[in-house]
C-alpha cells in the first residue's frame, strides 16, 4: 500500500466534504446561516430560514458529497484496500463537513454543519440495501412522531453503529469499519448543545416557524 495514495485520499475526501453547501445556498438568499436559526450549515437550518425545497436540495447536496468521496478515493486506493477506501472515504468526508477549510476561509472560523445528510450518504457504499432501507424508514418515523431532527439523527446513528459492530462481529464487514465508530463520536460531538436542549425540553421543533431577521 502506498503512503501517497491515502495522503492524497484523506486530502480529497477532507475537500469534498468542505465545499459549504448550505452556507453558499443561504448566501444566494441573502442569508447568513451561522447568524440565523440554529447557526448550523445544515439542511434543517436552510428549512427554516430560506424554504423547506431549499433545505431538500442542501440536504441531497450534503449527502451526495458523502458518495461522492467514497467513489472517488475508491478509484485512487488498490483494489485489495477497497474496505480501507471505503473507511477513509466514509470518515473524511465528514470531518471535513464538520470542519470545513473552506469555511475557514470564507468567515476565519473552521466551522461547518453536524454531518447527519453526509453521513446518511455515505452509507449507500457500504451498508446492505435492506438494513439502509429499515434505518430510514425508522429515521422518518421518529421524526414524524417527535419532530426532533436531532433525535432522530442521534438514534439511528446509534443503531447503524450497533449493526456494524455485529457485523464486524459475525464476519460480514472488515475489522477496519469499526474506524466507522468515529463518524458517531463526531455526530455526539456536533450534538452536544441538541442533547442538552432535548433534556431540558427547549429543543427546536423541525415544524417550528420560520426565524425572525
């Protein structure tokens, strides 16, 4: 395995996941998502503070960029160090939405949004279709019932989490998907301020009206 080819992977997936997605569309809107709403560059932030269609197309690009940094670092590693690709894909991605150089360089700030839609893309390369399909039916139940996007996004980041750790267990995924784990630690992490909220019931609603400025 060639050193290079996962420097150049980890630099690729880090820039793909830091093209701004909702700051660029509230921007083309005369809105600043890091001073409206939630703060967040996120889809759910867009919904509200643009249009609901708007916060749909963040939420598509945002995920896209999961795949798409996958496929892409695929195609530099070996074809024997496809799981390896698939991780460094999966785990960059994110981290680079999160942190995002090209925030830093639009505002001085490494900030970017909590990694739910990337996240969600990212497991179309990796996860079996019909355990995809049972997460985001569950996914859209919780936020139907709760309407707490960080409720959801929490909870079946967990479950997805449990399935792969019992698939890495039963010989069904490689032992380096559990580096998976650290897209969890990262989405705990950006959520830190969501689950306080949600504990002190002062948690935004996904159907709660449209910020004020």
């Amino acid at each position: 395995m060639n050193i290079a080819q996962i420097v150049i992977s980890i630099v690729v997936a880090y820039l793909i996941g830091s093209i701004p997605v909702a700051y660029l569309i509230g921007k083309m809107h005369g809105v600043d998502v890091f001073k409206i709403g939630s703060g967040n560059m996120g889809a759910s932030n867009i919904s509200r503070s643009v249009s609901k269609p708007w916060g749909g197309i963040t939420w598509f690009l945002d995920s896209s960029k999961g795949v798409i940094a996958i496929l892409i670092v695929r195609q530099i590693m070996p074809a024997d160090q496809q799981a390896l690709a698939t991780m460094i894909g999966a785990v960059v991605v994110i981290i680079g939405h999160v942190w995002s150089i090209a925030v830093r360089i639009l505002i001085g700030e490494f900030r970017g949004g909590k990694g739910a839609a990337t996240t969600i893309g990212t497991w179309f390369l990796f996860m079996p279709l019909p355990i995809i399909v049972l997460i985001l039916a569950l996914w859209i139940l919780i936020l139907y019932v709760t309407k707490f996007i960080s409720l959801t996004v929490l909870t079946t980041q967990t479950l997805m989490s449990l399935i792969i750790i019992g698939m890495v267990a039963t010989h069904r995924l490689e032992l380096v998907y559990l580096s998976y784990l650290v897209v969890t630690i990262v989405i705990f992490y950006r959520h830190q301020k969501n689950i306080q909220a949600l504990l002190a019931g002062r948690e935004r609603r996904i159907s709660d009206p449209k910020p004020a400025g």
